[in-house]
C-alpha cells in the first residue's frame, strides 16, 4: 500500500513526456531558428533539446513554445526534446551539411549536369580577389576555377552546358570554357547581376539601377523590363510558364517578387517579404526564394494555390540550387551547404 501511493505521488510531481504538435520549419542551416509547438516541453525547468547527439541552445522555452537555433556541427535529421521527466518525444527535422567555406555568394551557385558546383568569391564593389569562381566536385573537393575576375556575381549554364558569369564592376558578361578560361559575351550592362537563359537561348541580365536587358543569341541587347532600381542585385530565374521572376532587395522590409511575361509585362506576383535574394524552381513548379518571411530568415516556398511556406531557416543566405539526386544546395555569403531532401530542380532551359 505505501509503495503503491510512493508510485502515485512520483507520478503526480513528474512531468508528462513531451509531446511534439509541429516543427517549423523541418529544415535548418546553422544559425537557424526552429520553432517547436506542443505539450509539456519544458516541464518544472527547461527543455533540452538535441539534433543527432549535438545540444541545441535553447533561445525561448516553455510548455507549449520552444524556440532552438542550429549549433555549428549538427548535421543529424532527428530532433529530440526532453522536459527532465519521462521518455523524450522526437521528429524529423533536416540539418544542412556544410560542404565549403570561405566563399562570398552574392547570388545562386550553378551546378553543372554532372553535379558540380560552382560558386563565387565575389568580394565588395571594385576589389580584386585571389579567386572569382570556384569549382566544387560531387567529392565537394574545392577548388579554383577562375582567378582574373572582378566582381563575379550572377552564375548561369546555357543548354549547351557553357558557365556564364557576370561582373557588376565593368558590366559585362563573360563566357567561360571548361578550363575557366574567359572570354566577353555582351558588355555594357551596367551594373550587372543576376543572369538566366529563357529556353530559347536568349540571355536575360540584371543591371540592378533599374533594367532588365534581353540579348538573343546572335548577342543583340534589348530593354526588356523597368524595374526599382535594388541595393544589392537583381536575382532571375525563368518558371514553368516561361515567366521571368526577378527579386531585388530595397530599402523597404516589404520587398515583392516579380514576374515578367514573354513580352515583358511586368506584375507583382507577390508582395511580403524581407530582402528578397536568390530564387529556383522545382520540377513540380513550385518556387523557392531566400528572404524573410514575418521576421524568419530563410527561404519561403511558393506553391501554386497555397499560402507561402517558410520553408528552410538560416541567415544570411544569398541562393540556392538543386543538384541531381534531389539534394538542395543552401549558398549564405561565407559557406555552402548540402540538404537532401529529395526534390527535384526544374530542368534546364
């Protein structure tokens, strides 16, 4: 009898087992925040919380809310919390891996169709850096592939698997071999960023004072679009429906992406977001973009007929990519990061 109601009050004071109601979102690089939503989290003191066997820092923590951020080194898929009582509850949550550091992204990295990666050191305006463009390989052996270059900024493959880059110090676009060695596509495209090829080879560049230049394949140079001039870049990328869809970050905290039609008609096709940057496409049509979405820094998905999603948390990111194989490929302004989540880029034009 007395063991029996020892048992009862042992049971009363402990905490119940934490129970796990959402993670969000369910992919982090380090320095992301997680948002965690259930009962009985933190119990009489504070939860503990680890991704893989790596304790994650507790930023808020309570019963129902816990916020984490991602420690440098987590690269475990399983998420665990426990409140000092009983069994602890678990969820998936992927982690970036980092595969390269000491890059400066400015845009999305391009990845070829063996998989390499390829990825800026874009330095600030007007300084020469030891290297522009380096070449990441499927072992993510890291490596110089373009040193005499200023300012390298937007990345893009043509159909033909040919690497382009843009300078937004001299304003020209340069065609590299697969040696790296350059050579001047088109010039005089002011201060020149974000590039993409629609699927008829056209070359699109962003001159982030204001215009969007088209150039045909035979490298005639139209305006194709007006846009707000952006303090950092405009980014590009061509959707299923052939749209272009641009960012460009302003002074403003309530940036837009836009989408410009075939005959460069230009709207809004939304409009909420902080310091939008680099933008991709899934195979299913869904679009990715690296921006704050009510104060979370990360990358928002857009999926056709639903509310954006905050999808992957991380700071400072600057693009993003898919590999082959379903991998996302995460570029923040000093190291790449790998997350296999099994979805497919849209195909190349």
């Amino acid at each position: 009898m007395l063991q029996s109601l020892l048992n009862m009050a042992i049971r009363k004071d402990s905490p119940e087992r934490p129970h796990i109601d959402e993670v969000s979102p369910t992919a982090a690089i380090a320095g992301g925040e997680i948002h965690i939503r259930g009962r009985s989290l933190a119990g009489s003191g504070r939860p503990t919380v680890l991704l893989g066997n790596v304790p994650a820092p507790v930023v808020i923590g309570s019963d129902s809310f816990v916020i984490i951020r991602v420690p440098e080194g987590a690269v475990a898929s399983r998420l665990t919390i426990g409140n000092g009582g009983r069994a602890a509850a678990s969820s998936r949550c992927e982690i970036g891996v980092q595969i390269a550091d000491n890059i400066h992204a400015v845009a999305n990295p391009a990845i070829d169709s063996r998989g390499n990666i390829y990825t800026t050191f874009s330095g600030s305006r007007g300084q020469k850096t030891p290297v522009a463009v380096f070449k990441i390989d499927t072992n993510y052996n890291v490596r110089p592939f373009i040193t005499d270059l200023m300012n390298a900024t937007g990345l893009a493959f043509d159909q033909d698997g040919v690497l382009y880059i843009s300078s937004r110090h001299d304003g020209i676009v340069y065609r590299a071999d697969s040696e790296g060695n350059l050579s001047v596509y088109v010039e005089g495209m002011g201060i020149a960023t974000g590039i993409a090829f629609d699927p008829d080879g056209n070359l699109f560049v962003g001159d982030r004072s204001g215009t969007i230049f088209k150039i045909s394949r035979d490298r005639q140079i139209y305006v194709f679009a007006t846009l707000e001039p952006s303090i950092s870049a405009y980014h590009l990328a061509f959707g299923p429906d052939e749209y272009l869809y641009v960012t460009g970050p302003t002074t403003s905290s309530n940036d837009a992406v836009y989408r410009i039609s075939p005959a460069g008609e230009t709207e809004v096709f939304y409009q909420g977001l902080g310091r939008p940057q680099g933008l991709a496409f899934d195979v299913e049509g869904r679009l990715y973009v690296s921006a704050s979405l009510g104060g979370r820094k990360g990358i928002v998905r857009f999926e056709p007929g639903k509310p954006p999603e905050f999808f992957l948390s991380g700071p400072g990111i600057a693009g993003l990519a898919f590999a082959p194989g379903g991998a996302l490929i995460v570029a923040t302004s000093g190291a790449l990061y790998r997350l296999d989540l099994g979805i497919a880029g849209k195909p190349l034009p």
